[in-house]
C-alpha cells in the first residue's frame, strides 16, 4: 500500500560499500518524514542510525553525482530520487583534505 502521508519521501540509496545493518546489500529503498528532516543532515542521521553506521562515520550525500550539502533544505530531495551514500571516517576524510591542500604530501603519506 502506497505511503499516505504527503509529508513522506520515498528515495532510493546507494551505498559505494553495504552498511554494517545490512551487509550483503548496496541498494535499499527508505521512507522519510519530512516533518522530522529539516535539512540534509537529518536525512544523513536517519540512514546512519537505521543502518548502524557508528557515529564517527561521515555520510556525504549524492543526487546524480552532485553533492549535497549538509545545510540545504530537505526539500531539495524529491519522491523516489536516487541517492548515493559514500562513508567517510574521520581519518581518512582527514588525510584527504590534507593531500588536497597539497598534492605532494601523497607521496609522504604512502
């Protein structure tokens, strides 16, 4: 039966590796209740507590491949969009930002 509560958002994710709830599974299709989501960021609290994504886990967000920012009103996100989670902790999303600040400290940290 179809959601009746026009305030609920079907999308589908896309995780780049299966999340530690469901871990032979990449794709999964959740519903969100834009009366508890005001921006970006409670979509991303939603999908990390849902799938046990530990807190120290950043989800950046992906609608055909255009990021999403954290601070962007849910309305951005539409019924039955298609979204591409892609997992980061703190250590690697560090060091990332550490190289691009300059290229040639890759071949230090190698």
């Amino acid at each position: 039966m179809a959601a009746s509560n026009t305030n609920v958002i079907r999308v589908r994710l896309y995780f780049d590796y299966p999340p530690p709830s469901v871990s032979d599974c990449r794709m999964c299709w959740v519903l969100v209740d834009l009366n508890k989501c005001r921006v970006v960021a409670d979509i991303a609290s939603v999908i990390r507590e849902k799938f046990d994504f530990s807190r120290r886990s950043i989800l950046s967000l992906f609608i055909e491949d255009c990021y999403l920012s954290h601070t962007e009103s849910v309305y951005v996100v539409r019924d039955n969009d298609s979204i591409r989670c892609v997992t980061h902790t703190h250590t690697r999303l560090a060091r990332h930002v550490f190289i691009q600040s300059d290229p040639r400290l890759a071949l230090d940290l190698r």
